[in-house]
C-alpha cells in the first residue's frame, strides 16, 4: 500500500483534486471530515473543545459553530495552538485507523489534510503531493465560498504556512489556478506515476 500524504492551504483546491483520485481509484480519507466527526456532540474532543471555548461557540442545537471558532482561533494564535492541541492527536489517531482499513481495500490511500506539514505528519507518508494556486484565487476563492470578508479571509490565510515553503516539500505539486479541465488532468497524470 502507498500512503500518499494530500495537502495546501485553505481554499487552494485540495478537494477537487481528491475527488479525482478517489474516481481514479484511489482510497481517500479527508482530514477535515474526520474532524468534524470528532466535534459532534457526545465525542470526547467536542467536550474538551466546549469546555476550552465556552458554549459561546455552540449553535442551538449544541453542535459546535466552525465559523464561530474559526473567528476565535485566526484572530489568536495561542487559542489555535490550543485547539490543535485538543483536535490533533484525536485527529491523527482515528486517520491511522482508517489508513489501516482502507489499505486492506486499495494500493493507494490519500490523506487530504491541510495542515499536514504544520504538525509534522506529512513525514508519515510515502508522497507528498501539494495543491497550489495564485494568492489573488485563493482569496477570490475564500471569500466567495464562506462568504468572507477580505480581512476575514486574508487572517486565515496568513495564519497557515506560506504555501512556497509547501511547495518546497512537494514530490508533486497540482496548479489548481488555471480551469477545472487542466486541474484534473495533472491528477491524472499523478496518479498514473503512483501506479
């Protein structure tokens, strides 16, 4: 089993590229989704995430605001080092669990997950592959998808790695700028180099 390790910074187009995979064949395990698992109500790490931010951050229905949190931890880096200090671990943990399942499954197994070569774990995988896009679609991006405003946006993409030192890490980098068409076809390209 290949483990490939999937990551860029926020609205770079990470997700596109692992939906082509996951077409192509390849087992893919999406790092925020298994967060969101972990911060559902009655989950050990939402607990600790309430108990850390108060239930300010809650919605009616108990289940935690992301964007609420989100507005606490990119204004502040101590409150997002202490939220990766309660979703990180939890995190990596039920990734490995689901890495083991999946390779039991398919030779290649993707884990799409932006911070990856912030906490060290792109060193688990076999691959690196980098999402990358000009700086102005990214933030074109941002906005437009969580209905940020410009400083809004520019705050949480400032507060992850510059995305050169990424690149500097890549075995493959994907150049989402340009159409969805050209996109794709550098996955496709990856992915037969994977094989």
């Amino acid at each position: 089993m290949l483990r490939i390790g999937l990551t860029g910074n926020i609205a770079v187009g990470k997700s596109c590229a692992s939906a082509r995979f996951a077409e192509l064949g390849a087992a893919v395990i999406d790092a925020d989704l298994v967060s969101r698992e972990l911060m559902e109500p009655g989950a050990p790490v939402y607990a600790l995430i309430v108990e850390e931010f108060g239930s300010n951050i809650l919605n009616s229905d108990k289940t935690i605001n992301r964007r609420r949190l989100g507005d606490i931890v990119f204004t502040s880096e101590e409150k997002r080092r202490l939220l990766e200090s309660i979703t990180h671990p939890a995190i990596h943990d039920a990734i490995a669990r689901k890495i083991a399942e999946y390779g039991k499954k398919s030779n290649i197994v993707i884990v799409e997950a932006s911070l990856m070569i912030e906490t060290g774990g792109h060193k688990e995988y076999d691959r690196l592959i980098v999402a990358a896009c000009s700086p102005v679609t990214q933030l074109a991006r941002l906005m437009t998808r969580d209905g940020l405003t410009e400083s809004e946006a520019k705050a949480r993409i400032t507060a992850q790695m510059p995305m050169d030192e990424k690149i500097r890490l890549a075995d493959y980098v994907i150049d989402t700028s340009g159409s969805l068409k050209f996109t794709l076809e550098q996955v496709d390209i990856i992915y037969q180099k994977l094989l």
